[in-house]
C-alpha cells in the first residue's frame, strides 16, 4: 500500500515517547508498504535527520510549525478564534499543501494520522483515514485545570478545553478508524461516541532501550529514576510528586538512596525539584544516547503518574531495560501488568516508600519482577508484533 503518514514532530531521533512509536513503526511498516512522511518541526536544524529516515520512507516532508507555540498570533487565534490552541500551535500552511498535492498526484491508498490535531492539515478526500489517538488530548488538560490553583486563569484554559473536546470528537468521527493505544481510552471514546470504530495499537518499546538489558542485577541498587519528556503536563505533575513527596520518604527510610529525574525540557521546566540526593538531568532534544545512559545509571524506575494519558512509553522502555518499576496504578493504565508479578503498584507516598524498602531487601523479588517484565515486553510490546496488528487494521481499511 501507499501510506501517507502524518506526525507532530520528525520521529527521528527515537528520543521521546511519540518519536519512538512513529520511528519503530514506521521501520517495521517500510518492509511491506511505501510510506509518504509528513513530520511537523519548530527548526531547519531538525531537517538535518531526514537522511536517516530515508531508507524507510519514500518521501520525506519537514514541514515548519510554530517555532514558539507561545506567540501573540497563535494566542489571539485561540482565544477569538473557534479551534483550541493545540491545534493552532500545530498547524503548518506548508504541511497542508503537500497533502493536497499527494493526495492529486499519488494514488495514496490510506492516510495515518498520529494524534487529532494533525488532521486540519487533511482536505475533503475519498481516501480513508486512520487516526490514532496516543492519548485521549483534553481528558489530560482538564486534569491539569482540576488540579491548578491559578485564579483568574481556569476561565480561558476552560473554554479551551471545551474546544478541544469538541474538535477531538469532531475529528474522531471525520476518521474511518480510529486507533487508541489501550482499552481505557477506547472505552472513554466510546463513552462519547457509543459507536465509534476504534481499534487498538498498543505502545511498544524501542529497540534501542531493548538492547540494554542485562541479566545481571545493577551495580548500584539504591538509584531510583524517572524519565519523560517534560514538555507534557502529566509528567511534570509526576516529577513534583517524586521530589516533593514521595522520595523524601523513601530517604527517611533508605538514607543511602539516590533520585535521578531525567529528560527533555528538564532545566526548562523542573529545575527548581534538584533536592537532597535528587539529581535533575537535562536530556539533549535529539540524542538516543543520552537517553540510554541515563537508564543505564538507574537500578529501579519509579513513576508517581496522577495524569492521564494513553500508555506510558517510559513504562515500557523501564521494563524492557530491566529496572524493576514501582508505579501508580494510573502510570501503568493501559499495559497488561499485575501488581507483584512485572510491576509493583502503589498508591501514596508512604506505600511507594515500602515498595522501595521491599524490593531493595528482597532480592528474590527484584530478580522476578524484571525478569516478568521483560517477558511481557518480549511478549506483546514489541514493535514488530504492534506493526502488524496495525497492518490488519490496514487491511481492514482497505477492504471496507
């Protein structure tokens, strides 16, 4: 098939969550399928890794967004304008027109649309559309509203919102499938759309972070880490949760213990959470390898997620290197774990504190729970088996 694929972002380098899903598939998918590329960037240095997606991709488009999505127009689009500001900050005049002209000048037989906000770039067509959700967009800012303590601000990120789910529902329904990554948001899909076509194309973890495992323990047993991209709400709500509540817990009892909380936009975003033995480590946009290091210096994971948001890439990539994961039952949300099996879920910051204490005393425990969780990743979350679970929703497509 001749797939036209759109994406916020180039997806290489594989260094975040949405990149690593797109680069991964699109690898995969490249074996049967010619794939047409339309990637979203905010800089002309981005374009610099177009050549290593080239022997995946039939043709390539670097399109240019917003470099700041912070900008006066962007804003007062937002505000007095009918579309929600994610959809405005992701828009590209550019990326509009070259899917006019592929769509006139290529017999493209599917559109692939990851995430609702790239769709306005899609004109009227014939031609049928997957698009998947990696989370359900305005379910995740409404809980960041809930939770915020900004007067006079909710009223804007309200009226926001309301926009955004109508324009999330809106785009779901101008789709012929849309794809979620997990049960728990097909279902919340559903809730709104009783019947909406949704299949489901689970997160895998990449290839890079399943080349680090080891069957040997970690040298160093007391380093516990978080990673994420910090661009994101719902991870940020998770760093402030680990420094401010739940490690200092854990140190009161495990005084040897070290907090490593790694990723892109860090120093932008939480610097202020460097604490006593809580290391905030800055993550280059665009290197795989600074990524890999900083789950090579960890020997457990630990997610205190409270957002909402599809399945957590994190997650994965912590079990497929083989850090036993300590997590909330809404970090592991959509992964077919269990609790003492391949993961261990806690629910306050005092239970993530015994969890800890657990697993560093009980080595048996340690030993199993990141030998369960690589089987699990080996098992279902990994890419090849994603891709053609996504290939027979391809087909189906296709055939209706």
């Amino acid at each position: 098939m001749k797939i036209l694929m759109l994406t916020p972002y180039l997806p290489y380098p594989p260094s975040s969550g949405g990149q690593i899903r797109s680069y991964n598939l699109i690898k995969e998918l490249s074996k049967h399928h010619e794939i047409y590329l339309i990637g979203l960037i905010k800089q002309e240095t981005e374009k610099k890794h177009i050549e290593h997606l080239k022997k995946y991709c039939k043709e390539i488009y670097a399109c240019s967004r917003s470099k700041t999505p912070w900008t006066l127009k962007n804003i007062l689009k937002s505000v007095f304008g009918v579309l929600p500001f994610v959809v405005i900050r992701n828009y590209s005049q550019e990326a509009r027109i070259i899917v006019e002209k592929l769509l006139k000048n290529e017999k493209i037989d599917l559109i692939h649309a990851e995430t609702f906000y790239v769709m306005p770039h899609i004109p009227e067509t014939k031609v049928p559309i997957l698009l998947v959700e990696q989370t359900i967009e305005y379910k995740v800012y409404q809980h960041y509203l809930d939770n915020l303590k900004v007067p006079l601000l909710p009223l804007f990120l309200q009226i926001d919102i309301m926009k955004l789910k109508y324009w999330e529902k809106t785009y779901w329904e101008k789709a012929t499938i849309v794809g979620a990554v997990s049960e728990e948001d097909r279902d919340q899909m559903h809730k709104l759309i009783p019947q909406l076509p949704v299949e489901i194309i689970p997160n895998a973890a990449g290839e890079d972070l399943m080349e680090l495992y080891s069957k040997k323990l970690h040298n160093n047993p007391t380093t516990f880490l978080y990673v994420a991209n910090f661009s994101w709400l719902q991870n940020v709500e998770g760093a402030q949760i680990l420094a401010q509540k739940v490690f200092p817990e854990i140190l009161s009892e495990i005084p040897q213990a070290n907090c490593i909380i790694a990723g892109q936009y860090a120093a932008d975003k939480i610097s202020n959470l460097v604490g006593d033995r809580i290391e905030i480590l800055d993550l280059p946009r665009d290197s795989i390898s600074a990524v890999k290091d900083a789950y090579s210096r960890g020997s457990i994971f630990i997610a205190p997620l409270e957002g909402p948001g599809g399945t957590r890439l994190k997650i994965l990539g912590a079990m497929a290197t083989g850090l036993p994961v300590i997590s909330s039952k809404t970090g592991v949300a959509g992964l077919d774990v269990t609790d003492g099996v391949n993961v261990l879920i806690a629910k306050t910051p005092h239970e993530f504190a015994v969890k800890a204490k657990q697993i560093l005393r009980d080595h048996q425990l340690f030993s199993l729970i990141r030998a369960n969780a690589r089987k699990l990743v080996e098992d279902q979350y990994a890419y090849p088996k994603i891709a053609l679970k996504l290939e027979k929703v391809y087909r189906q497509i296709k055939q209706s």
